[in-house]
C-alpha cells in the first residue's frame, strides 16, 4: 500500500487568487513546523511542487528524510489573468464566469488558464507516476490548496463541488492510501 501525506504549503499572507505566482511562504511558525515534522512518518520520501512556498515548506519539515526533485505537476491551479487578483475584482469583471468557475466546477477556466478538470487530469497523471514508481511507499507531497482537493475528489470519489465544501488548512496533512485497486482516506486536513 502507497501512503500519502498531502501537506499544504505554509500561509502566503495574499489575499488575492495566487496559483502559479511564486511567491514564498511565510515559515515563520516554527512550533508547527515541528510538530508538522515530527507527526510525519521518518522514512517516507519527500516532494514538492516547484513554486518556492511548496519547496521551502518542504525544506522546512524535510529532516533527514530523502527528498525527490520538485515536480512542476504538483503545481497549484494555473488561474490566467486572474492571477494575484482578489475575487471581488474578478467578478465585478465578469461575475457570470466567476460564479461558474467556483459554483460549476469542471471545464470552466479563467481567461488563460485551467479548468478544475485539466487540473484534476494534471495532477492525477503526476500521482499516478509517483505511485508507480515509488509503490508501497510513504510519500510526503507538499503542495497546494487545488493539488490536495483534486486527490480527496478522486479518494473519496466526490463530484468538484463537493470536494470544494472540504477545508484545506496551511500546514494541515490529508492522509490518502492506494492499495493498487481501491483508494481510503485516513484523516483529512489535520493540524498536529
């Protein structure tokens, strides 16, 4: 069985739509990046997505586990020109496409970027090849917001608007496991 610790990156403070922006993360919290560390299996392999608040978040609960290079795949939603946008901007802008982005997740996409199924599809494809490589694994993904909600959908086999209703919390851990048939879900959005 392939175990997943799905780790949302640390907070970035912004209050606007930040999907494949780089900006860092704020790692200040040190007591939670300990208990993060510490609640995290010791032997399990460690990897990140590409933008810095995912890989400096990595870094930051790493220890002495090994770590695989960065993976681009594992990349938040890529929003277009909503980018480092606040929402209320963007739906002043076109609220008919706002509201069916988020109310009608699927093939919707922000002007330039991703649907929640190109997404979903993307990030499905970058998990798929960590479990086949890595099968039987602990594998510690620390990634985004999106990224973890597209593996919670497919676990728990959620339509998108149901997976949307779930939290996802900065520093939080989302246990999934896959057996090679069937997906299970161990604790969702766990702060230690």
């Amino acid at each position: 069985m392939t175990r997943l610790h799905l780790v949302r990156h640390g907070p970035t403070r912004a209050k606007t739509m930040v999907g494949w922006s780089d900006i860092p993360a704020d790692l200040s919290d040190h007591a939670a990046l300990a208990r993060l560390h510490d609640h995290l299996p010791r032997d399990a392999l460690v990897i990140s997505s590409d933008l810095s608040r995912a890989a400096d978040t990595a870094t930051a609960i790493q220890g002495t586990r090994r770590r695989l290079p960065h993976h681009p795949d594992l990349r938040e939603i890529h929003f277009g020109t909503w980018e480092m946008r606040a929402f209320a901007e963007i739906e002043a802008e076109d609220p008919e496409l706002a509201f069916a982005y988020w109310d009608s997740p699927g093939d919707v996409r922000p002007p330039n970027g991703e649907s929640w199924n190109a997404v979903r599809a993307r990030v499905d494809a970058a998990i798929d090849g960590l479990i086949d490589t890595y099968t039987g694994a602990d594998l510690i993904i620390v990634a985004h917001f999106g990224v973890i909600l597209t593996q919670l959908q497919r676990a728990l086999d959620l339509n998108a608007q149901q997976t949307f209703a779930h939290r996802i919390d900065n520093l939080s851990v989302t246990e999934l496991a896959f057996d090679g048939k069937t997906w299970s879900t161990g604790r969702i959005n766990h702060l230690p």
